[in-house]
C-alpha cells in the first residue's frame, strides 16, 4: 500500500477515528502513526474535527409521531406468523439507516456515561506563556498518559496561515516529538499513540513552535519556538 499518498492517509485516518478501522487494520494504523508523521498528522487532524461532536452531546426530544412511526415500520416487516417478510429495496436501505441511527444513539449514550459517571481526573503537565506575558494554554493528562486536556487560558492570536504546536523535547540528545496542534480558543482533548505517551513520561521540557496551518511538515519544528516549560514533576515515569 501507498502511503506516500495524503489522500489514502487521510481516508485511513478517517475511519481510524470513526471507529471503522478495526483489529489488525487498526493495530496496523497505529503502529504507521509512530514511524510516519504525515499519517500521524492526518489522524490527530481527523481526532480534532470530530471530538467536539462527542464532547457537546445535548439531549433531543423525539417528535410525538417519532416512536409510533418506528412501530409501525416493524410491524410492518413482521407478519402474523412471527416470520418477517422480504421487503424491497427501499425498504431495505430505511432499515439500515434506522440500524445505524440506533448505533449512533447507543455511541452517544456511552460517550455520555463515560463524561458523566466517568470524570477524567486531569494532572498538570505545564502552564504554556511566552516570555514577559500572561499564560496562553494549560496542557494536562489522565492518570495514564493516554489523553492530553488543552485549555486556552487567554487570547490566542496567529493568522489562519499559521498554527501552534506543542512539542515534548527528551532528556539530553534527540529530537522532539510532536503532541499536536494547540487550540485557538476552548479545550481540546487528544489521545496520545504509545510513542507520544512514552516521550511524555520521559521528557523534561514541552515546548511551542509556529508551523504551517497541517502542523510540521517534516516532523520537527520549523518555525521560531515561543515557549519552553517545564513538565511537571507529577507527569514523570
């Protein structure tokens, strides 16, 4: 397979986060994330465009003639016999969709029960600020390192053309590895891969680059560094 083509990594990295991607294709995924940047990219873009869906969940209200209608349509596809009749195609294609509308509301509804009944106890891993100026992000993690919690604390300002991303820098020689695009504005939570999680247990500084609006092209900072911090003694391994 072609990875060199961003079309096929971003369509991978698409159903990686959708949750399409599944056992070894997924395994397969996210073990080309730590050895390929570009695809790493395109899945934290991907994981970026759809968190909010889940973190903004409200409930709706069905319609009164919503659940009677529903009713209707099954017992319609039941007989008398208990044996359900061959429906035409369109017939088909509604129950489908009825199926994966029901898949979406048992998705939001455990999405729901993880926020609600589940909190994330968040752990501080720096205070972002340029020199001489208020802090611009809080970054935090979970108890195991495998999600980041980025909050704008204040005006985050950068022409559309450009964008923030964080970095963590190892301990003595090696090169940094990136933990995404900051926000502009809001939080953003993120799920790290293994290599990040790993490089986040055994780095000393985090650091923030100005890069293009996709983030590095070349997997390391190419743009003026605005900010060092240090990471938190509660982050180390």
């Amino acid at each position: 397979m072609n990875y060199d083509r961003p079309d096929l990594l971003d369509r991978l990295a698409a159903d990686y986060a959708l949750g399409v991607l599944r056992y070894r294709a997924r395994a397969r995924f996210e073990r080309l994330c730590t050895n390929l940047v570009p695809a790493l990219n395109a899945r934290q873009r991907w994981e970026d465009r759809l968190l909010p869906l889940a973190l903004d969940l409200t409930a709706v209200s069905p319609a009164r003639t919503v659940w009677p209608a529903i009713q209707r349509r099954i017992d319609e596809l039941d007989g008398s016999t208990g044996e359900p009749r061959s429906a035409p195609a369109g017939r088909n294609a509604r129950r489908w969709w009825l199926a994966a509308a029901a898949s979406l509301v048992a998705a939001a509804l455990f999405m729901g029960r993880e926020t609600l009944w589940n909190p994330v106890a968040w752990q501080p891993v720096a205070i972002l600020a340029p020199a001489n100026a208020a802090p611009l992000w809080r970054v935090e993690r979970d108890a195991g390192s495998t999600q980041l919690n980025v909050r704008v604390l204040g005006t985050v300002t950068l022409p559309a053309a450009k964008s923030y991303e964080l970095w963590v820098l190892p301990r003595g020689a090696g090169n940094p590895v990136s933990l995404g695009l900051l926000p502009r504005q809001g939080s953003l939570k993120r799920t790290l891969t293994a290599a990040q999680r790993q490089f986040l247990l055994a780095g000393a500084q985090v650091a923030v680059s100005i890069e293009p609006s996709a983030g590095s092209p070349t997997g390391l900072p190419t743009g003026p560094v605005i900010i060092v911090a240090l990471i938190s003694r509660t982050t180390q391994g």
